[in-house]
C-alpha cells in the first residue's frame, strides 16, 4: 500500500504543482505552516476539554501529506494514543477516577494561570469566585 504522500503525489494536481520548481516549493512551505499551526493548537489543547491530540494528528495528517517525517509520526503518534487509550480503558473505575481528577486539576491550574496573566474578561460575572 502506498503512503498518503504517494498517494497525495500521484494525484494529478499534484503533478502539475510539482512541474514548476518554484509554485512546488511554495506549496510544499505552506502544507509545512499550516500543518505546524494546526499541530501547535492542539498540543496547547491537549490538556484542556476538547479534541487536543485529534487536533495533533490532524495536524500531522495535513503535515504527512508532504512530508515523509511526518508521516511517521503520526503513526508512531498513533499508536501510542491507542496504547494509552486502551490502558486506560482496562483500568479500574478508581484510577480512571484519579487519572479524570488530575486532568481536571491540571486543566484548573491552566485557566487560573491563564487569568492571572490575561486578565478576567468583562463578561464574567462578579458572583463566579474566580481570580478577581
């Protein structure tokens, strides 16, 4: 089975970009912006509620399409979601409850952090006891 840069390579508008040296390199410079944006927003995601490592592989799926680096890394970083996942899974209600806590503590210790430095928005009501 080909790679997803083959498979990405041999599509015919592909060719045509690959044709001209100069339109090429500038594809190829964006596909790395972009995948390394997407990436950087998911790492910073990850600890928060929300999609943060699929954002990550995402990130390494647009990175992959060009570049064989990353290619590798997505499926490295793969499997090693799954193996987490998994062990996760086959843990007991107890540790999957302390794992959640920690994760909750974290994600709190990050909002706190992040309004101390930003700033409590306007919109936030007086009456939350949050970092006035």
């Amino acid at each position: 089975m080909n790679s997803l840069r083959e498979r990405v390579a041999d599509t015919a508008w592909r060719r045509r970009l690959a044709r001209r040296r100069s339109i090429d390199h500038a594809y190829r410079v964006a596909v790395g912006l972009v995948g390394s944006l997407i990436v950087c927003v998911g790492l910073v995601t990850i600890p928060l509620p929300g999609p943060g490592w699929l954002t990550v592989i995402a990130g390494l799926f647009v990175l992959a399409s060009e570049f064989t680096w990353a290619e590798r890394l997505l499926e490295f970083t793969k499997a090693h979601v799954k193996r987490w996942t998994e062990w996760v899974a086959a843990q007991r209600l107890w540790v999957r409850l302390v794992l959640a806590a920690a994760t909750a503590a974290f994600v709190y210790g990050a909002v706190v952090v992040t309004l101390h430095i930003v700033g409590v928005p306007d919109w936030v009501p007086g009456w939350l006891p949050l970092w006035r």
